[in-house]
C-alpha cells in the first residue's frame, strides 16, 4: 500500500507549476489527493474574480463527492474554504471544512504526509493526524503579485513554525526559513519535451523579420517601459508575448511590432521558443523577481535559444550563455548580439540544463520524503 499524501496546491491543471510537476515526478510511489486552490487573497469587484468565485461557490454547495482521480493524475478535491485571509472565523470555519472533507477519503490504518504549497492551507495542519508537515515555497509570498501580503505573509510565518520540512525554490527563498529544516529544491524542466525539434507554428510563420519572444503572464512584474523602449528601437522586429494579461497593458498594444498571442498549451510551447530568434526575460527589479526561480530560464535553455534577460539572482550558474542588459539601451544592444550569435551555443544550453529535468527534481524530492 502506498503512503498517502494529501498536497495543496492551485487548481490542478491550471498551469503547469513546479508543485506539480514534482507530484507528477512521484505519484507512483504515493496515494496523492490534490486539493485545489482555496485562495492567497480576498476576491475583488472584476469579472475574473466572479467568475472563478462563481465556480469555487458552487463547488462548495455541491454534496461532497469522491475525489476524482485518473491514471495521470492524483485523486482531485474540490474543497470547502472560505478565500478571506486575516479573518479569524473563516479560519476556524476553514479549518473545520477542509478536515471534514479530506478525513473520509484517508486511510486510517496509516497517517498522511500533509504537502502544502500555499500558506493559506496552515488552518488544516494538525487536524489530519498528519506524519509529517512539508512546506514547498516557490516564491516570495511577501512581494508575490495578487496576494495579501500582510495576511499570507503572517500565515506563512506560522507554517514555517508547524512544518517538519521546508523545501525552497531559490536560495534567497532558503535564507527566510529555519536552516536545520529547509532544503533547497531547485525547479527542474522537462527536458525532453522542450529539446525534442517541433514543427514552426502557423501563426508564426506570418512573421517577417526578426522574432523575439517571451511567454508567461504578463503582470506587474514583466517591464513593459523596457519592452516599449525595444520595439521602438528594433522596428522591424517582432516581440511576441505568449500569455494572459493581469496588468494594464495599454502600453504594450499601443505598439504595431509588439503581437499579443494570448496563452497557449504548454506543450506548445517548445514550437516557438524553437523559432525565436531571441527568448526575453524582461523582469522588473522587485523583490519578487530578486527571489524567483523562473521555470521558463530551464525551458529556454533545454530549447537552445538565444536569451536576453534583466539581471536577477536566479541567472547564476547560466550567466556564461545568455546576455543581461542593465539598460534600455544595453537590453537593446543585447538583442542585436544575441540575434547575431544565432545557433552557435545551442548544444552548450541544452546540456547545461539535460541533468535538470523534472526526474531528477523528483528523485531528489523522494529521498527527502523518506526521511520523514
């Protein structure tokens, strides 16, 4: 019999995200119930926060029904929880539901690990007569875009206290914790599916001249004044933007070169980067970015493309095969190389990055589960 793990995480299958891909990495060696986003803020007055308000209300007054689970996934549960950080009653109350729901599904005869990605889901801790408490930081949830930051922030530090192990994305992640519990986790990519050769995409092969491109949300952290200041300079590039807007990008569709695509599938993805002639990671310097441990850097490494980025931590250990422009005008120049440089170091970044799959992520990740 496998040992049971119940994970909290975003909605499964919402986008591919370090937690889940390390779940999938050892699904095999556990009995996995996901449980699905129960929220890092408070929902506003805008169309995508009713919508998905609307869809959370109405799983929660649904009868509880089994969790869902396929050959490729874990078993899913849609939980009961209220999404208001900082309030003490919807904590109990969230506390109560949440046990209420997963305590049914769990075998009895052994206790769960309890693997949570999201401060939100300390309310549960200590009521699944869990083994043992993961915490997997991914990012900085005190500067993290979208999130209440006081509230989560004050929920994380409590998690911190609870939990047995404490996995971080990134070293400056590391250094907020407990040393005697953390462990560096670094992110991973699946190597196969972004080194494999695709075909160009449809929609690229309309493009003249040359294609730049970054794919991801494009929120508060992506600088838009440096994109702006490049396309206005390199006119007769293309800056291609993959992803769904969570900012104002006024800005970004006032330019004729920038083509906004909207998201694509992840396993598109490798298409395009392929074929641009330049991948960008446009970051501002916050202290969100200054902690992130961007998945796509791995992606378009293991794809070989040529990368222009802004200077951010997670860069060391790949400096020697992209180019960081501290500047509009080094930003620009840097383009101009990087487009120049072409195919030469290719090989060079697939095999920087062909040790850092995702299997590998989870081996590491299994020998730290077994300890517990």
């Amino acid at each position: 019999m496998n040992r049971q793990m119940i994970v909290f995480g975003e909605d499964w299958g919402a986008h591919p995200s370090s937690t889940q891909h390390l779940i999938r990495q050892i699904q095999q060696q556990y009995e996995i119930f996901w449980v699905n986003s129960i929220g890092l803020r408070r929902p506003r007055l805008n169309m995508h926060d009713l919508q998905r308000g609307a869809r959370k209300l109405w799983q929660m007054v649904q009868r509880p029904q089994p969790a869902i689970s396929t050959t490729n996934s874990p078993r899913l549960v849609a939980p009961r929880a209220l999404p208001l950080p900082g309030s003490q009653l919807a904590r109990q109350l969230n506390g109560y539901l949440l046990q209420n729901c997963l305590q049914p599904l769990l075998n009895r005869q052994q206790r769960p690990l309890l693997w949570t990605s999201l401060p939100s889901a300390v309310d549960v801790v200590g009521r699944l007569n869990e083994q043992a408490v993961i915490y997997y930081c991914g990012d900085d949830f005190s500067s993290l875009d979208g999130v209440d930051h006081k509230q989560i922030s004050a929920m994380e530090t409590e998690l911190a206290q609870r939990a047995d192990l404490i996995l971080a994305a990134s070293p400056a992640i590391a250094q907020r914790f407990d040393a005697d519990k953390t462990r560096l986790l670094s992110h991973g990519v699946d190597y196969e599916l972004f080194s494999t050769p695709a075909a160009r995409p449809a929609d690229l092969q309309q493009t003249c001249g040359p294609v730049v491109g970054f794919y991801g949300s494009l929120a508060n952290w992506l600088d838009q004044s440096l994109l702006v200041a490049a396309a206005r300079a390199l006119p007769g590039w293309t800056f291609m933007l993959i992803g769904e807007a969570r900012t104002d990008i006024t800005a970004l569709q006032a330019e004729p070169n920038i083509v906004l695509m909207g998201p694509r599938p992840h396993h598109q993805l490798p298409g395009y980067i392929q074929h641009w002639d330049v991948a960008l990671l446009p970051f501002c310097d916050n202290n969100q970015i200054q902690a992130c441990n961007p998945l796509k850097l791995r992606e378009y490494m293991a794809a070989g493309t040529p990368i222009v980025s802004t200077r951010f931590p997670a860069l060391n250990g790949y400096t020697d095969l992209l180019r960081i422009g501290h500047t509009q005008q080094s930003f620009i120049n840097a383009l101009r190389h990087a487009r120049a440089e072409g195919n030469r170091y290719r090989e060079r970044r697939q095999q920087r990055v062909a040790n850092e799959s995702w299997q590998a992520k989870g081996n590491e990740l299994h020998a730290l589960l077994q300890n517990l």
